[in-house]
C-alpha cells in the first residue's frame, strides 16, 4: 500500500502564500551591491536627447535576501524530476545529470561570446561539430544543424526547407502538408507557419497511419508528410517503410518528429526508415533540463538531399597541416538563410554532448531498451484497471490509458485522475492528447525510474481506481495536498490578469 | 549504468510481470528490416571524472570574455550577473519542471512567470507580455508576423540599422511564409516614401545596431500610424534604466533580446527573446501567457491563459507554433530586475552609459582613428573608423594584450571602411579601458608606420 512519506512535501513554506514580490517592495532597498562610478560623472543630458530620459522606473526595491527568500519560497511551490516522478508522456522527464551543470558553468563555456573570432572558440565549435556527427549517426542522416531554439523550431525550419527543396526543382504546387490526426499540435502549427496547408488524416483502428487514407490524399499537391515515430500513442508506425515510399512516389518529402526518440536510440534510426528529414528535442532524448519550459533544443537532422538547404552558419572541420580546425561556414548560397540569433542553444547543445560522451553507445541503446521496459511494466500493471488506447499488446516508450471507464461508471474523468494523483505526491500524465483518444492518460516514465518507485506510481493508480468506485467526489475535488486547490481558469480568461496592478506600489498600503 | 536505476533482478521481475523473457521481445513492433544491426558509431562511454578532464581540455581551448578583456558588444553583452541567479536558478524544482499544464504543481513558476510579465511591462511601458520567446531575433520575426495578421497588411518595413542577424532571421521568416521583406534606411524622407497601404509595419531597433539613439523616434512611430501600419521597437532592456519606455513614444509591439539581464553569454545561447504589446493585440500574441485568478476556496493562484492562441489547442489556426520557449532565462531576468530594482537598473544604465563616453572620448582622441558619427547620441556602443584593416587590428590587439577590440563591421556596413563596433559596460573598470586606449594607439601607430 501506499506510504505516506511520499505525499507531496508540505512543509509550512509550501502551505504559506507567497506575496507577489512587488508587495515586498519598500523605497530605498537595495538587492545588489554595484561599484562605484571609476569615470567622470559626465551630465546625461549632455549625452542624451533630453526628451528621451526616463523619468521614472516602475521596479521593486527589495534587499537580496528578500529576493533568496522569495525564490525559494517559490521553488518550493514547484515540482520538479529532482522532487519526484514525473511520468508527463511525451515530454521524456528523465533525470538531468548534475555534472551537466557544472560543465555547463566552466567560463570556458560559459563565457563566449558569439562573436569573437573562430581561432578563439575552437572548443565550443568541436562540442558543435561533434554534436552535430552524434547525431547524424544517431538518426541514420548525413548532416545536422543545431540551429533550432526547441522542438517546434526545428519543425518550422523543416518546412523551410521542404519549400525550398520544391521551389528549387521548379515545383510551386505543393501547398499541402499531410499530419496525423494523432500529432503534437505543433505539426499543423509549425506547417502552417511556413505557409502549408494541412491536410489532416484519420489514424487507423490500430492507432497507426492508415496507408488507405494517406493514400487518398497523396497529390502532386503534397509538398511533406509529418510522422512522428513512435507516434503520439507509443506504438511504432509498423508501415512506415512503406508509408515513407509513398510519400516519395508522389514526389513529397518524409518529416520525422523525433519527440520520441528515446524509444528508438541505438535500436532503429528514421533515415534507415525512409525519412528525409527529422528533428531531435535535446531536452527529452538528451536529458538536457526543461527549466519549467525551456531552454530547449530542437536540432534538425537530414538527408544528403537536403543540406544544401540548412541555415547558416554551419559548423564545419578541415585540416589545416597537423591540427583540425573548426569554422562557420556562411557560404551557402542555397541555405534558407538564418533562423537564430547566433548558433542556437550552445549550452543545451554542451549537456546533450556531454550526456551523450557519458552513455556511449551501449549505454544509448540500454536507455532506450529500459524505457521500453518501464512503460510496458506500468502497462501491464494498470491494464486491468483502466482501459489501454487501441487496445495494443505492446508499447514503446509511453502508454496511453483512457479514463473512458472510470468517466461512464462514476464521471470521474482523466483530469480529475491526475488531480488526484498529485495528493500521492506524483506529476500528473499528459491530459487528452494524444486528441483521438477519449480522456486520455499519457503516460512515459522515462528509463531512470527504478521499479519501485513504478511500483509506488502504480499503487496510487490502482488505489484511484478503486476511490472512482468508492468515492468519486473524492476524486472529482482533489488535489487536496496541494498549496492550492483547482483553479478557475474561466475567471483567469474573462478577468484577465497578467501584470500586477498597479506597477507603482504603495507603500503600507 | 548510465543514469539507468533498476538492477538487473529488477529488470527480471519487470520482464516476468509484462509476461515476456526478454527486452528484445518488446522490440517486435519494428520490423527487423530496419533495425540498427551494429552499435552506433560513437565515443563514450565516459565516467564522471574522465568527461570532467575532457571538457575541461576542451574549455580551456577557448579564451573566455572572464580573462580577456572583452569590447564586444553587438547583441550579446557582457553585463554584471549577481551571483543569487546562479544559485536559484539552479534549484532543481525549477531546473527540473516541465511548461507548467498542471498549475496545482508548478504555482512557483507560474507566479515567477507572472512578475516577470509583469517587469517587462513596466521596463517597456506596455500592457501585456507573453511568457518569453527564443531570443531576440525570433521574437522580432514573431512580432512582424503579429503584424501582418492583424493588418491583414504582407510587407514589412525594416529598417538598415536593426541588428544583421535580425534581419536575416526576419528575412527568413516571412520569405518561406510569402510575405514581403523590404528595407529602408534610416532617414525620415526614405522611411515616408516606403510607408504605403501595404506596409504592415515599421520595425525600428532603439538604440540601433550601431549603438546610437534614433533622437526622431517619435516621428518615425507618428508616420508609421499615419499609414494605418503597426510599430515594432526592438530595444535593449539595459537601456531602459535610462532611456523613455518605447510605450511612452507610441510603439505597438515592443521585443528583444534579455540575455543582458542576468543571462551569460554561453556563446550565443540559449538567449531570451521578450515580447510586450498594446491591450487591443493580445489575443495575437504568439506563445504563452499566465494570468492570475482563484482557486476553488477562493485563493489566488496562477495559471497559463488566454490559451485558445496556442498550437496544443488551435493546432493550424494558432498565433505562432511555439511550444517550449525560454522559462528558465525568464526567471533569471526575473531576479535580476527584482535584485537590482528600480534605483540599481538606473545605477548600471549610468554607469554604462558614462564608461561607454569616457572610452569613447579617449578612443576617438587617438591620432588617426576618427568617429563616423560625431555628435549622435549613444548608450554603451559606438563605432570607431580606423586607418588600417579591422581583423588585422583586433588580431593584434588580442595577441598582445588580451584584448577583444570590437566587433569589426566590415561584413555588415562596408561603407564604413576599416570599423569597430566597441560595447563598454559597467564591468569594464577605467583601468581596463586605459588599456585599451593605450594598446590600441600603440597598435595603431606601429601597424600604420609598418604600411608606411
């Protein structure tokens, strides 16, 4: 049964209210001690337009242990994989090695400056360059661009691409691009984004693509398909060899959305598959941080056919006598041009490296083999107990369970499972998503969750089922251990409030 | 073992309670055809010390901004961080959060997120800010797109003197999405004859790449509504300690690059693009937003809002495809408005703006540098013109004493010859910038002399 020591962690600073930092503010404190001025106190309105000097500058003035305190009293409203099990299907929340951060801090990293020269980053562009080969090899492409800010990004700069490829052979009819109804919502947003229209289409009763429906919609008009592999329910698209050779016969391209990548690491890679091109989110596979919603990285990989289309700059190797040297090609005429300010996330690229160096190839394979492993133990654990989208025998790396029971038997609906599961001490699964499947529960738990803690996880699952039974209002009104309750996201829309009020604040109020 | 928990009886008991004999039986779904039939091709794998000494070699293979002396500027600055960002951003219940969809669990980000809306609104005089963008350059592209959705309007008017990078990512941006990029230098005479019924707006960077302060805003914003177009500011937030908010001046949207407060250089990212606007455009706004509100018992909380804009519900309809954007960079912009506060931005805006003089009046008093631009006013960059080729002089200047001179601008505007973009902020002592002065009239003279 259930141990209570792993409740969520209230402790007195949970349960407390923590004002907003604003109402902390008192005239004349400071949080910061800056130097003195070393230079002559020259006049600013000798240097500045006089109509252009700000007059007054709406910020708190706090001490810096009020903003100490502050913070942490935040964190500790927050949940996080250091906290507990955070089984959030497709968002891959394995644990974010330290060392990571310790590498990531060394000035000799951290302190570049994307525009000093070459000869002096010659460190920062071998952690690039050899990122970039990782991942090559690791997704069975030929050249790969760490471009991309996160995963979307990478999506955008993939349909980028897919317009240049056709305009460049002279082919400005292809407008459509063909998504899974069972696809992140970034798929149509990101293809729309570059213009595209989307052609949705039906998965089949499997929770596979249906090749007849893809078929009906194949056209001289297709300019890509966007498939991601294993798909949103945790199956592996078995047709997809074939899937990828349609496509192409009809003169499209074959996008891979590789957010679930780590079922597939060291076991199949989508260029053998038949994919032309992909993208890979640093922050699931690669265990960089989420940081509560970025920093991310979403590197693009391709096929041969389509680097000359990768955004500039790319990182390249030559030999020069002895000694490689790394530099930043901007010479690339037919290159769809820049998509980021610099290089993209450097620092996210150097944990994904470093995470990499530390697994090395076997390791790779055994994260995505115990990935597997835990998701089909949690699926046969709660197979009995709720019902398994689509009924498959297997899962890949996440299982989705549907709360279509539970929702007929006591209305006791997906939402309210997760909300119960909080007071267990757990983060919740991924609520109704994948779309096509009624009350969905996503659930991924990720390779470095050990069997017990799989066990504790389970245990709650079960005892929730039994509550919807016993005593659905239970369920219906948690979390109960959380520092607050459910919130009224209507009032949040209609009253909209987004800033504090005012920006000025009043003292003793 | 890797970060992998369970032992192999462990892995015994799960492969007995699925019902199979082994791992390779749940691989069954992919066809044999396409499985990896050899290891990958990789390095590794390394343990916690030897990936240490690795990246350790490989650190020390660059020459950091901390022990050299840096001038460079253009984008990405070298700003005093104080040392609590570090440390509370580090914490793992932030470190470690996903994007907040379960606010019963995630109240501490989502309240973080919310001041730093809430900053970015009173740095820039706007009324709503999203939660953050990727940087500075992408936020710029997502502004322009806003622009051309709610104008119903397809060109977009820059101007020559936003960042090179903006422009080419902008560029980018609207090219593959069929929209039209035009450029216009900075002129009010110019500007007016670009302004037409298809302008969708006018995007204007304050202070400019260059480091100048466009004195005319005003103008440029009053022509630009005149032609029903929308104006987007890009701004340095540094800069806002001292100069106008751009709300005040009339601007619509306003967006640029945070990485200035509190976030370290990390050659080039991850950055954070900020992104305010006026009332009227929020439900446009790409990316997300959190609002407060109350919880069943009546309580405030926190909560991500106004979400029918976002891809997870809008799908092709959204405002923008953004997904994941720059939470943990927010936050650290957060402590950093919070700690330095109203008296403390103002102090680093004055400090920066008085050191970036008294370089600039040493460094134009030297024999044969001149300054293009005599008289217009600047924050922390200026541009020096020098009689000899810019690389040849940065080269030099690094070489013999650790000094990293400026950007050279050949690349960027090769009208103004042999030109260094110099940043001087607040972490460069007077000392530091006697150096400079000092090598590089040394370096000046002895390079002109060897021409001769």
């Amino acid at each position: 049964m259930l141990n209570n020591n792993y409740q969520m962690n209230k402790t007195a600073a949970m349960e407390s209210y923590e004002p907003p930092i604003f109402e902390l503010s008192r005239t004349g404190r400071s949080g910061v001690n800056l130097p003195d001025e070393d230079v002559p106190n020259y006049d600013l309105e000798e240097m500045l337009p006089q109509h252009l000097i700000r007059k007054d500058l709406p910020l708190p003035e706090v001490s810096e242990l009020d903003v100490v305190r502050h913070f942490t009293r935040l964190s500790q409203r927050n949940y996080g994989i250091d906290v507990g099990f955070y089984p959030l299907g497709s968002c891959t929340m394995k644990y974010n090695p330290k060392v990571h951060e310790k590498i990531a801090s060394m000035p000799g990293f951290a302190m570049l400056h994307p525009f000093q020269p070459e000869e002096t980053a010659q460190g920062a562009l071998a952690v690039l360059w050899s990122l970039q080969s990782f991942l090559s090899e690791i997704g069975g492409m030929d050249a790969t661009t760490l471009q991309p800010a996160a995963g979307a990004h990478g999506e955008l700069l993939a349909m980028m691409m897919t317009r240049a490829y056709h305009l460049e052979k002279g082919d400005d009819k292809r407008n459509e691009v063909i998504i899974p109804d069972s696809a992140h919502g970034t798929n149509p947003a990101s293809a729309a984004r570059c213009g595209f229209t989307v052609r949705s289409i039906p998965s089949g009763s499997d929770g596979c693509v249906a090749v007849e429906e893809l078929e009906k919609v194949l056209s001289e008009r297709t300019a890509a398909l966007m498939l991601t592999n294993p798909n949103t329910l945790g199956l592996f698209e078995k047709e997809v060899v074939k899937i990828c050779a349609l496509v192409h016969d009809a003169g499209g391209l074959v996008y891979c959305d590789g957010a679930n990548m780590n079922a597939l690491l060291g076991i199949a890679r989508p260029g053998d598959m038949g994919f032309d091109i992909m993208h890979f989110n640093l922050h699931k596979t690669f265990s960089t941080p989420h940081g509560g919603g970025g920093a991310g990285g979403g590197a693009v990989s391709v096929k041969q056919h389509l680097e000359p289309y990768l955004p500039i700059p790319v990182v390249e190797r030559r030999k020069e006598g002895e000694n490689e040297r790394y530099w930043l090609n901007y010479e690339r005429p037919r290159s769809i041009g820049r998509i980021h300010s610099f290089y993209g996330a450097f620092l996210v690229a150097l944990r994904a490296y470093a995470y990499i160096l530390t697994l090395g190839p076997k390791g790779l394979r055994e994260v995505a083999e115990n990935a597997i492993l835990n998701a089909n133990y949690v699926r046969a654990q709660l197979k009995d107990h709720y019902d398994v989208a689509y009924n498959s025998p297997l899962c890949m790396h996440e299982v989705v369970l549907s709360a279509k029971r539970q929702k007929q038997e006591s209305g006791v609906r997906a939402l309210d499972i997760s909300k119960r599961l909080m007071d267990y001490g757990f983060h919740p699964p991924t609520n109704y998503f994948p779309l096509i499947v009624p009350e969905a529960l996503m659930i991924e738990p990720t390779e470095t969750e050990s069997k017990q803690t799989l066990d504790r996880f389970v245990a709650a699952m079960i005892q929730i089922a039994e509550e919807t039974k016993e005593n659905p209002e239970l369920v219906k009104s948690a979390p109960h251990a959380t520092p607050i309750s459910r919130l009224d996201e209507v009032k949040a829309v209609r009253e909209l409030d987004v800033r504090y009020e005012p920006l000025f604040i009043k003292e003793n109020a | 073992m890797g970060y992998i928990s369970n032992t192999e009886n462990d892995q015994k008991e799960i492969l007995a309670a699925i019902g199979v004999s082994s791992t390779e039986e749940l691989l069954a779904p992919i066809p044999e055809s396409i499985r990896l039939k050899r290891s990958l091709d990789l390095p590794g794998p390394y343990d916690e010390l030897s990936l240490l000494l690795h990246c350790r070699k490989l650190a020390a293979l660059n020459k950091d901004i901390d022990s050299t002396l840096s001038f460079l500027g253009a984008g990405i600055y070298d700003h005093f961080r104080p040392a609590i960002i570090e440390t509370l951003i580090g914490r793992g219940e932030f470190l470690t959060s996903y994007t907040p969809y379960q606010p019963e669990m995630s109240q501490g980000m989502l309240q973080v997120l919310y001041e730093y809306q809430t900053l970015i609104c009173a740095l820039t005089g706007m009324d709503i800010a999203n939660a953050s963008m990727y940087d500075g350059a992408t936020a710029t592209a997502e502004a322009a797109m806003m622009a051309t959705d709610i104008t119903g309007r397809k060109e977009v008017l820059v101007l020559s003197t936003v960042h090179p990078h903006y422009r080419q990512v902008l560029r980018t941006y609207l090219q593959w999405a069929q929209f039209i990029y035009k450029e216009v230098v900075p002129e009010s005479e110019a500007i007016g004859e670009a302004l037409s019924e298809r302008t969708a707006c006018v995007i204007l960077q304050q202070p400019d790449f260059l480091g100048y302060v466009v004195s005319d805003i005003a103008n440029i914003i009053g022509a630009t509504h005149a032609s029903g177009a929308l104006a987007i500011t890009v701004v340095d937030p540094i800069s806002l300690g001292i100069l106008c908010a751009p709300g005040e001046l009339g601007a619509d949207i306003v967006v640029g690059e945070g990485q200035g407060l509190g976030i370290a250089p990390g050659y080039g990212g991850p950055l954070l693009g900020f992104f305010a606007c006026r009332k009227e455009f929020m439900r446009h706004l790409p990316g997300r937003i959190v609002g407060a509100t109350t919880d069943q018992r009546g309580r405030r909380g926190y909560t991500m809002t106004l979400r029918t804009r976002e891809q997870d519900i809008r799908r092709e309809k959204a405002t923008s495809n953004i997904c994941t954007n720059q939470t943990l960079l927010a936050l650290a912009a957060t402590i950093y408005l919070c700690a330095l506060g109203k008296n403390g931005l103002r102090k680093v805006a004055e400090l920066v703006i008085r050191k970036a003089h008294y370089a600039h009046k040493a460094l134009c008093s030297i024999p044969d540098i001149t300054d293009p631009f005599s008289g217009k006013p600047f924050f922390k960059e200026f541009v020096i013109q020098l009689p000899i080729p810019d690389r040849d002089v940065c080269e030099k200047l690094l070489e013999e004493n650790g000094i990293m001179g400026g950007l050279p601008l050949q690349p960027y505007y090769p009208e103004l010859g042999n030109a260094l973009l110099v940043c001087v902020t607040e972490t460069k002592t007077r000392e530091q910038i006697d150096l400079y002065v000092e090598t590089l009239q040394r370096v000046v003279a002895e390079m002109t002399a060897y021409a001769k």
